[in-house]
C-alpha cells in the first residue's frame, strides 16, 4: 500500500510545481570503472538536517533519439526527487552510463530491431544502478536498507532489472510505463522479446514491485506485458 501511495504521489508532482526549501541538494559523481574517469553523473536530495535516510533511487528512460542522451541531466527528475525527499527519503537521480555527462560507452544495446538481447540492456542497466548503490553505503546521511528502485520507461526497466538480483535493502521497485525499444508510436522492436526479459527478471526478483502503465500508452501496451506477470490486474486509465 505504502508503494502504490507513492506512485500516485510522484505522479501528482509531474502536474504541479514542487517547493525545494527545506532540502538539501547535492550534485555528485558515481565512482565506476566502466564509466572512466567521468564516473556517472548523479543528484541527491534529501530532507534537510542531521538524519538518516532511507534511499529512493530514480532512473531516467532512454530517449528514441540517440543524439539526446547527451542534452538529459539528473534535474529532469528534480521535481519528483523533491516529492520523494518531502516523504523521508534522501532521493538520487543518476545518469547511467553515456547519458547526459556520465562517463563510458552505451552499454544498453540490444541489438537490431528484428532480434533484440533485452536481456543484456537491463543487466547492463542494473550494472550502473548497483554502482550508485555501492556509492550510497559509505554515507552518514543516506541509508541503503529499506531503500526502493523507481524509474520510468527503460528506467523501469531498470528497475525491475535490478530487482532480479537484489542488493541488500531494497525493499520494493516502482515501474512507470518500463520497457525498452519502443521506435514509434505502437512500434516496439521485438515485442516478444521484451516480454520475455521480463518474465526472465520475475523469476528471480523476490520483492515487491508495482507496475504502472496507461490504457492510452502509445510506448508499451498495457496487454502486450500481461504474459509476465502472475496477476494482471486492471490497467490505470490516463488522465486526458
């Protein structure tokens, strides 16, 4: 319960301003040898003053245009790691690797379009968001049990990547709209395929998720993902 109220709580804060006072913000670089010297770009905000707090971690999608990696930064997600900071947690927005300023090559390629290894993009994705993980634990202020995973789009996919192989602490995942390969408007390379990952991640992850799609998604059909999930429960109609 606790994990649908956020999601419909992050999803209020995409339709209004969110106030940032009262937090701190911290602009950070993720050590990780796969992302060179650069490492990956990451923000961090989390209610302000002396406590502890538990770990929310936030990962973008992937543009369908490859030639905007290089324009996204942490603070296209300011406003819902704001959301998440005005619930207790200390919020990291991170870059995976070849996005935005984050170092390294795109290690999420899966492939041409007819025959697509989805299975090595969202572990290649876990990859990055392990490392931001690993980087959390040394800090006095930020705590990694009870943390949760939220991403959107191929962050979803991320997410739910990462939960397959659960790090100590992470409680729950949220996914907004995941999946990866989406071309066009009702264009997903390799549909089956991606289906697939995701029914290969289900298998192993052990905590609690909450998937989130809309009736209207013109990126992944909420009936194209049923086959992964033991329960399908009624799809969430998006506001028009």
């Amino acid at each position: 319960m606790r994990a649908a109220l956020l999601a419909v709580l992050i999803v209020a804060a995409t339709m209004q301003p969110a106030a940032a006072d009262g937090y701190h913000r911290e602009d950070l670089r993720i050590p990780m040898a796969a992302a060179g010297p650069a490492g990956l770009e990451a923000m961090l905000v989390r209610p302000s003053g002396s406590g502890i707090y538990p770990l929310a971690l936030i990962s973008h999608g992937t543009p369908r245009e490859q030639t905007a990696r290089a324009t996204m930064s942490p603070y296209g997600s300011y406003r819902q790691a704001i959301e998440f900071a005005r619930r207790g947690f200390a919020a990291l927005v991170v870059m995976r690797r070849s996005y935005g300023a984050s170092g390294g090559r795109n290690a999420e390629r899966s492939g041409p379009c007819a025959n697509r290894d989805y299975l090595r993009s969202g572990r290649a994705s876990a990859e990055d968001l392990a490392a931001a993980i690993q980087a959390m634990q040394g800090r006095s202020d930020v705590s990694t049990n009870g943390m949760i995973a939220v991403g959107s789009s191929a962050g979803g996919f991320a997410s739910i990547a990462l939960s397959a192989t659960a790090p100590p602490g992470l409680v729950a995942a949220i996914s907004f709209a995941a999946g990866r390969g989406s071309r066009a408007d009702d264009d997903v390379c390799d549909e089956e395929a991606l289906v697939r990952a995701m029914a290969a991640f289900g298998r192993t992850s052990r905590i609690p998720m909450l998937w989130i799609y809309a009736e209207n998604d013109k990126f992944f059909r909420p009936d194209s993902l049923t086959g992964c999930t033991r329960h399908s429960p009624e799809p969430a109609a998006a506001p028009n």
